[in-house]
C-alpha cells in the first residue's frame, strides 16, 4: 500500500513508498485512512529537526492528524464496519511511568513515550492502519468532512481544561479571553473559548484573507494590531504562535490573577532582551499563572470531538482551506497565501496536477 514517508536525520527525504499492510500486532482493529492533515511539526520533521523511525525500520510514515473508517473489528471492541475513528497520536511509554499508567500519557514523566507519525510509531499517511480500539476515538458521522480538525482540537480542549482547572485555585469569573494567533489551533481555540460564553479576541498579523472572517463568523473580535496597543486586558490568554515578542506581550498585557496558557512551539538561537525582575515583579504582583501545555489524552480527545460535534459546520469546512490526493504531498507543503489547514485525502484519486517525489 502507499504511505507518505520520511527518512529521520535526512533532510528533504518526503516521498510516497509502497510499504507493508500493517500488521496484526499494531492492532484489532483496522482503518482505512481517508485523510490526514498537515501542519508544521510535519514541515519540522522533513527538515531533519527531529523523528524517530519504529524499531528496525530506516523510514517513518508520516502523519498524526488523521481520520479514517473503520474495516474490521472485534465484536467486543465497540466499534464496528463504517464507523469514523481518529486514531490517539501519542502512546503510553512500556514501563509505564505513574503519569501514564495513570491515563496522563500526555504528561509523561520519563519521555519514553511514542507518537504515530513522530516518535517510533508510524504515522497515518498511509492507505490502512491498526491500532487497538483503546487508541482511537469514534466520531459523529456528520464528521466525516472534518473529524480530520479532532488532533489539533485536542490540543486546545487539554490547554482550556487546564486554564479551568488553575482557575479554581482561587475566585475565577473570566470574562475576556485573547488567543494570539489565527492558524488553526488558535482558531480552534477561540472556538473553544466561545463555546465558554467568553468574549473572545484573536490578534493576528494579517489584514486580509480567510482568517478574519473566520474570527468574525466565530463571534469573536478580530486584530490586527499587537496585543500591547489594543488597551485589552484579558483574565485568560493563549498563545499559538511561539514567536517571541508576541509571547512577551502575552506575558505582560494581561488583567489581575490572569492565567496565560502557552501553545506554541519557539524556535531557539535568537536573543531577546527581557528584564526578568520586571517580568517576576508583575507576576507575583498580580498572582499570574503563566504554563505551557502540548499533546493530549483520551479525555482531551473525547473533549475534542465534542466541541467539534457543537460547532458550526460550514465554519469548520472552511478551516480547511486546501485539500490534496495524497500524490499531491509536495504542494501540499508549499505555503500559499490563504492556507490555513491544508489537508491530504488519502483515498481521492490524483486530479492530474500532482507530482510524485
């Protein structure tokens, strides 16, 4: 079957492969994968940052947001022929750790962990796949156009379920909410924050194109002018970019008792100057909780898809702003103007104006 595939440690070595039916071992219960999309861990690991192939293999699949239907079952397993499942990208490690034997695989405390596409487990950009009814998740099947959202919902379904529970530390009646960034997962989390009943700004660079709109259709209040100059003062922030002068204006434009979630991935090297102190003083000052959060659980992927199933549709749909047969992966990896999720089909036939590698 084919499978979209990496070589860990080689720079630029994406390709479509046939590679073996996955075996019974990886699991009862087997997939087919109608679509995985992409994101910029993917872009990451092609660039040789980092990924790790499973035991003995010199390639890994690639993929971990995904949605597929399931072929067969056990009887037993609660699933059966037809039904949409996302598969669980992150697995427990084997000895377990107490986190994951606790079900916290998420917050594991030794890293030997493994993720499907990422850490030695293959990914879902491949025709099937197995795994065991536990390690997937079944959706509403008015989902089937865009279950594939679940992976990146689940991010931010763990980041709110976490900003809640800081919250009861103490007397917490959030009002405002900013989530700096409008690509999907701070799209995503703007949706979650206003199916809170929280007025919800996004601040982003762009002016035009999709992603204002999308904020606008959400209920939300959409800017673009830095967090700093907009004279707004949530009770919780989330950040999405990673970027390094945006996290510091979450970290000091913020109202009393704020709890700032980060997100984002930051990339290393570059020096910023920062008065720590300064930085110390206002948090102690103002009890300020500042905590980063990635990956997610079963209970954030059954979160997820709730959300997902309460959401508007059409708004969803348009989240996806590109869709590919998998023989289309090398533009699908070429940035466009308005992308904001870019999506392979895995079942769709090439439309002709797709290139293998």
């Amino acid at each position: 079957m084919r499978a979209l595939t990496v070589t860990p440690g080689e720079k630029n070595s994406l390709k479509l492969r046939d590679v073996p039916e996955p075996s019974p071992s990886e699991g009862q219960v087997l997939v087919e994968a109608l679509a995985v999309g992409l994101c910029g861990t993917d872009s990451e690991i092609i660039a040789a940052e980092y990924g790790e192939a499973p035991p003995g293999q010199d390639y890994l699949v690639l993929g971990h947001e995904n949605l597929g239907r399931v072929l067969d079952a056990p009887p037993a397993s609660g699933l059966a022929k037809g039904d949409l499942v996302v598969g669980i990208v992150r697995r427990p490690d084997p000895e377990p750790c107490k986190a994951c034997r606790a079900g916290e695989w998420d917050m594991c405390l030794n890293g030997n962990y493994t993720e499907h596409g990422i850490k030695g487990l293959d990914g879902f950009a491949r025709e099937r796949w197995r795994a065991d009814a536990h390690a997937m998740v079944k959706l509403d099947p008015g989902l089937e156009d865009v279950g594939v959202l679940l992976e990146p919902t689940t991010i931010v379904a763990k980041a709110w379920e976490q900003i809640n529970r800081i919250g009861q530390r103490a007397f917490f009646d959030p009002h405002t909410a900013v989530v700096t960034g409008a690509g999907p997962v701070g799209l995503l989390a703007a949706l979650l924050g206003v199916q809170q009943g929280l007025d919800v700004h996004v601040f982003d660079i762009v002016t035009d194109g999709p992603k204002p709109q999308l904020v606008h259709d959400l209920g939300a209040t959409y800017h673009s002018e830095p967090l700093p100059e907009s004279g707004i003062r949530p009770n919780v922030l989330v950040e999405c970019t990673g970027v390094t002068p945006v996290v510091l204006d979450a970290l000091k434009c913020r109202a009393q008792d704020a709890i700032t979630c980060l997100t984002g991935v930051s990339g290393t090297g570059k020096q910023t100057k920062v008065d720590v102190g300064a930085l110390n003083r206002e948090e102690v000052l103002m009890n300020g909780v500042v905590f980063g959060s990635v990956n997610a659980n079963r209970r954030h992927y059954d979160a997820g898809a709730q959300a997902l199933a309460k959401a508007d549709r059409d708004w969803l749909r348009r989240l996806i702003s590109r869709r590919l047969p998998l023989e289309g992966f090398s533009k699908a990896f070429e940035h466009q103007a308005d992308d904001v999720k870019v999506v392979l089909d895995v079942t769709r036939e090439t439309d002709g104006s797709s290139s293998h590698e």
